[in-house]
C-alpha cells in the first residue's frame, strides 16, 4: 500500500522531531550546569542529528555543506531559507570565537525549536493532502492490524480528531457485527469459526482508545463466557 508506506515515513519523521525537541528542553533545563561552549556543543549536536535523521544528509556535514545538500531537496520555499538561516544563526553561534552567553544560547534553541515546529506543521499538511485520496474506508479495509492501529494513529497526530472519531464509531459497529456474527455461529455448534471470529474481534479491540474499550467489554466477556459454558473449554484450546 503506497499510502501505508506514506504515513509510516511521516510517523517516523514526527518521532525524529518530537525526539529533538525532547532534547532541546533537557539541554535548556540544564544550561547553568554545564560550560556555555559544552552547551553549544550539545546543541550543535542535536541539530546535526536532526537533520542526519530527518533529512537523510550526513552527521559530519559542516553547516555550509549542510545548506547545500539541502538545497538539493524537495522542500518548500520559504521553509528552506528557514532553514538556510538558522544553519548559519548555528553556525554563528558555535564559530563566533566569543564565549556565547546563556541567554544567547537559549535564543537559538528557540529558534531551532520553531523551525522544528514549522517543519512538523509542513509534515501535517502533507498528510491532510494524501488523506484527501486516501479515504477511511481504505484504511478499515487493510488486512493487517498494526497497520491499522498506525494509519489511525496518523490521522489523530496530524490533527484529525474527527476523522480519527469516525475510524472508531466504524471499528466499534465492525466489532458489534463480529459479536453478532459469532453469537450466531455458537447458537449453530460451529465452535471453530465462534472461535476465529472471536479473535477477530480482540485484534479490533485492541486498537480502540481506552473509553472505547469499557463500553465493549463486557458484551466481549459475556461471549466468552457463553463460549466456555457452550463449549466447556477456552478458545485458545479449539
């Protein structure tokens, strides 16, 4: 699935950023305990991981060579020349030759923190635009659960709460016509396909928010229970 593969990226690319900022706001509380040129290494450090992982580029590239092999790439205007200009505020930074007071310091992790919350908001974007041709129904129909946990959780992150909403109001009925659908099948004797169903019914479950969850459970338990009275053994054991 093109689109799967699509959101699995942009998922890892979110991690990469939310991963940074987790960084930033460690080094920020610990400035007064380190040396102002060890806090400008740090950050330095950050920002070339950053950008090594998000954008595919080499960790030992110098700031200019970092400009230049991002100017190769695929990315919007005006965000590169954010970009471009906070590389050289870093680089400013880290060569000045002058010992970078703390407030100096905190000045450009700023910065950096808003480039990374304007590259996350160009991200989002991205997806709401591929969203558009990917409709919830593609995403219910994907065979596979961990996939499906993924791609809702993509459209949660980006913003989408209410299609988000919709994906759950649709697994909940799914699973209410599994449970129906097994009922029946435990009324009929067919304890092998009462059991199949039931597992299909756990993997839905297991992907829905936890206030979901209590609203389903116990009509979940009470056919499991009905099962082992039926049958007298667990469905693991068919």
């Amino acid at each position: 699935m093109k689109k799967a593969k699509h959101f699995r990226a942009a998922e890892i690319k979110e991690n990469i950023i939310g991963n940074a900022l987790h960084k930033i706001d460690v080094l920020e509380k610990n400035l007064s305990k380190h040396l102002p040129e060890d806090n400008v290494i740090q950050l330095s450090h950050i920002t070339k991981k950053f950008f090594s992982s998000f954008f595919g580029v080499k960790y030992k590239f110098t700031y200019e060579e970092l400009s230049a092999e991002l100017a190769k790439k695929k990315i919007d205007d005006a965000l590169k020349k954010r970009i471009f200009d906070f590389l050289n505020e870093i680089s400013l930074l880290e060569f000045s030759g002058i010992a970078p007071s703390r407030k100096k310091i905190l000045s450009v992790s700023k910065d950096f923190k808003e480039l990374l919350s304007d590259i996350r908001a160009e991200i989002r974007l991205k997806e709401k635009a591929a969203l558009k041709t990917f409709s919830i129904k593609n995403i219910l129909k994907t065979s596979k659960t961990k996939e499906k946990a993924k791609l809702t959780a993509s459209l949660y992150n980006i913003g989408e709460k209410g299609e988000y909403a919709k994906i759950e109001d649709i697994q909940m009925e799914e699973i209410y016509d599994l449970l129906l659908a097994a009922h029946k099948s435990l009324e009929l004797k067919k304890y092998k396909e009462a059991a199949e169903l039931y597992e299909k019914i756990n993997a839905e479950y297991a992907m829905l928010p936890r206030d979901s969850k209590k609203k389903i459970y116990a009509e979940i338990l009470e056919f499991y229970k009905k099962f082992l009275s039926a049958t007298g053994s667990t469905i693991t054991e068919k």
